[in-house]
C-alpha cells in the first residue's frame, strides 16, 4: 500500500519517478480501509529534502499512511518557500485535538544549543509530552531523539571531542526485539552530529532498552518496552549523497569539517559514495509501522485517551 500525499507536494512526483508507490487523498478515499495517521515533526531547515526522504520509507509497507506534515509555530524555516509551508505544513494548534497512530520527530542542526536556549523549546516540550495521550508511538531523530530523551527521561546528551560524521557499523543487541527483525548482525547508518549518549544512563533507566549501537557511535537505537517512544540518534533516512551535500556545504563556508568517515569510496569526495544502508533503513520504518503502530494502535483513536501513557 502507499503513503497518501498531496499530488502538489514535490516529494509525490519525486517517489512517482522512482516507481515507489503514492497515492492521492482522493483516491485512498475510495477505498475501504483506515490508513494510518502518521504526523511528521519536520525540524530540519531542508523540509522539502526531509519530507521526501521519510515518505520514502514510510512508503514501503504493505499499510496505506496518511501524512500530516508539522512545523512550529514559534519558528518558521527560512530555507523553504512560505507558500510551501502554508500549503502542506499545519502547526501544532492546529492538530493538538487530534489523535495519531504514529509520529516522527525528526533531527535539527541546533544540537549544540542547550535545549532551553533553542527558540522552540517550550512548544515542543508541550508537543512531547502531547505525544504520550495523543500518539501511539513516536520516533525521534538525531537532535530529536536527544531531547525525547532529556525531557522524558533526564538524560543529558555529551559533546563530542569531534563531529561524528559519517558512515558507521552498529551491532544489534537485543535481536529478538520486533523493531530490528531481520536485520543483520551489523548494520551500517549515517551519522551527522556533535552530541552522544552515556550508556550507563540508559542502563540506569529502566525504562529504556538499547537495541543497538557501537563503541564509535555510542548507543544508536533505543526503545521502551512497549514501544511508544522510539529513539535513533543517527539519520537512517538519509539519501545517498545527503552526507556528500552537507560535506560540500560546510567546505564553501569555510568551516573545518573532515571527510565523513566510511563513506566515499576510498575516502576519495571526488568518487561517488554506494549506498549500503538503504536496506536497513527500509526495514527500521517498515518494522516500526507493522509492529509498534498497525498491531497495536486501536482501530479507533479515541481510544488512545484511555490508553497507558509511555513510559
């Protein structure tokens, strides 16, 4: 089944070139099925890249998803048209009545701010705690991930002595977790960040499982129990030449940025990189659709009021 996008929206002609399946509001309104009310968080200056990427994934599942596209209110990019905005974004006002089968929260390039610095903490410390009645499960990226896990649980993020930027290895820890079925022993995922984790803290939080992770990234992919609250502190999402295009960015300004690690062939920027974390990344989303959001969200939303809150 497809994610239902508007067919106005860059990515629905974008996913249509690459013979991935979308379908338009008025056609999935034909058929006789609940899609699953999928919100979208979009934090990232590059909306229109970062919408695309995740529908993609979102895209690859037997399950039809509708897509809600989210902005705040206390902050307005300034790397997209308003007319985009105005025509596919709606702000957190705007759906707080609303209940969702699923939510992702995705990364911001703002992770050496203290969060209470950041413009938009206090809308989105309301939105997080939002998600724990209102949305069956919720995954945070990168920057999100970070500061789900400050705000529900009180775990601090650490610099890092250097940008973790790259390609790297992680090994799965709990295999027998629904959320990384099927996946290789090691798997590889991109990583653009100057904050990690303490495992100790999340082991110290008996809430959380780490499900995988390396001695070089630090934990990866973490989750509660019942699977509400997901966190990866990588961008599995992240196209082929997404790092290729940060890396360039960073050079014409000036700024010092090593080559990211384990990427370009022979760590050669003027060879074009291979994808070789596409499968994996397919699999994280279509996992966390089919066990965490269609086999457990009830069929009717209401429902989530009286639902037990993540913990």
């Amino acid at each position: 089944m497809p994610v239902i996008l508007p067919r106005s929206l860059p990515a629905y002609t974008r996913l249509g070139e690459e013979n991935v399946f979308v379908m338009t509001p008025e056609r999935a309104r034909t058929q006789d099925i609940r899609p699953l009310e999928i919100a979208v968080l979009n934090l990232m200056p590059t909306k229109i890249t970062t919408e695309t990427q995740i529908a993609r994934l979102l895209a690859n599942s037997p399950l039809q998803v509708n897509l809600t596209l989210m902005q705040t209110k206390s902050h307005r990019a300034t790397h997209v048209s308003g007319d985009h905005l105005d025509a596919f974004y709606t702000t957190f006002d705007e759906v707080r009545h609303r209940r969702f089968d699923g939510m992702i929260i995705t990364g911001a390039p703002i992770e050496q701010y203290e969060f209470e610095d950041v413009k938009y903490w206090e809308e989105l410390t309301e939105i997080l705690d939002w998600t724990r009645t209102h949305v069956f499960s919720t995954m945070h990226l990168c920057w999100g991930a970070f500061a789900g896990l400050w705000h529900h649980f009180g775990i601090r993020k650490k610099p890092l002595a250097e940008k973790l930027f790259g390609l790297f290895e992680h090994e799965v820890m709990r295999p027998n977790n629904p959320l990384v079925r099927g996946f290789d022993d090691v798997f590889l995922a991109p990583h653009s960040r100057h904050t990690g984790l303490n495992l100790r803290d999340l082991e110290a939080t008996p809430a959380l499982r780490v499900l995988a992770g390396s001695r070089r990234t630090g934990p990866f992919l973490m989750s509660t129990e019942n699977g509400r609250q997901i966190f990866v502190t990588g961008h599995p999402e992240y196209d082929l030449l997404t790092l290729d295009a940060e890396y360039r960015r960073d050079l014409a300004k000036g700024l010092a940025i090593a080559v990211p690690e384990n990427y370009y062939p022979d760590d050669d920027p003027n060879r074009t990189p291979r994808f070789r974390w596409r499968g994996h990344a397919h699999l994280l989303y279509s996992n966390w659709l089919n066990y965490y959001v269609y086999q457990t969200t009830p069929y009717d939303l209401d429902e989530l009021k009286t639902s037990p809150a993540a913990s």
